[in-house]
C-alpha cells in the first residue's frame, strides 16, 4: 500500500473511531453545521482544480479522494468535536480554531507535502490558515443562527 492510500484512509477512519465519545446529543446539534462546514471545504476544492491551487498526483480522481477523506474524516468529525466543546464560548471557539488552523496550515501542511498527499501551487500555507479561520467565523454564524431558530 501507497503511503497516501494510507493517509487518506487513516484520515477517513480514525476521526470516527472517536465519535463513539461524543454525545449523541452534540452528534445531532452540531451534524448540520459539520455538514455545511464540509460543503464549504468541498466548494474550495473545487474552485482549487481552475485556480490550480494546488495539485495532487494522478489526477482529480485522486484528488477527489483527498478531499473527500479530509472532508469527510477529520473535517467533519473535527467541526462536531470543536463545537461539542465550545458552542457558547466564541472566544474559546475562536481560540480552538486558531490553533487548529495554524496546526493544518504549517505542520501538517508541510508533512502531506512530503509525503506527496499534495502540492501547493498557487496557494500558500498562510492562505489554509485564512481560507479555514474564515470558514470558522461562517459557520459559528451559522450554529449561532440555527440554533436561535430550534429555540
């Protein structure tokens, strides 16, 4: 097995191996803005293939494939985890979500890279870290309003 068969299948099944952990309560309130958080994530990628913010060997196909298990795995389970733990506190939420951007943004970045999961081409480590802290406040918004309306 390729090393990034199996990061991008480490990716897709060790976040859920920790969902057994999380509430079910905080699964169901928080599912639908880690749904939205994904669409978003998904939108980027897409707009990364005309951009050419960054390529991945063997085509879109397998590019599909990274973007799908990030999404997927530590995206989507990462988002339910997050908010299970600061819904209600922005500046925790902020605080979180700053160091886990940073934390995608150069460490992890700079490992997939090396390990060929990807290559940044035209989009630089600083750009993940503002893409997703962006993403952070959007989606806090979207919980916030989501959450007023369930009321």
């Amino acid at each position: 097995m390729k090393a990034t068969t199996a990061i991008r299948l480490l990716h897709l099944v060790i976040p859920w191996l920790t969902i057994f952990f999380l509430p079910k309560k905080s699964f169901n309130k928080f599912s639908t803005v880690s749904v939205f958080a994904g669409i978003l994530v998904f939108i980027m990628s897409i707009l990364a293939i005309p951009f050419k913010w960054w390529t991945v060997e063997g085509g879109h196909f397998k590019k599909l494939l990274n973007d799908l298990t990030f999404i997927l795995g530590p995206f989507f389970i990462g988002t339910l985890w997050i908010f299970h733990f600061t819904f209600g506190n922005f500046k925790r939420y902020l605080a979180v979500n700053a160091i886990m951007d940073f934390l995608f943004a150069y460490p992890l970045n700079y490992l997939y890279e090396k390990f060929n999961l990807y290559k940044l081409v035209k989009f630089k480590p600083i750009y993940i870290f503002l893409f997703f802290t962006t993403y952070a406040w959007i989606i806090y918004g979207y919980q916030e309003f989501f959450h007023r309306n369930q009321r």
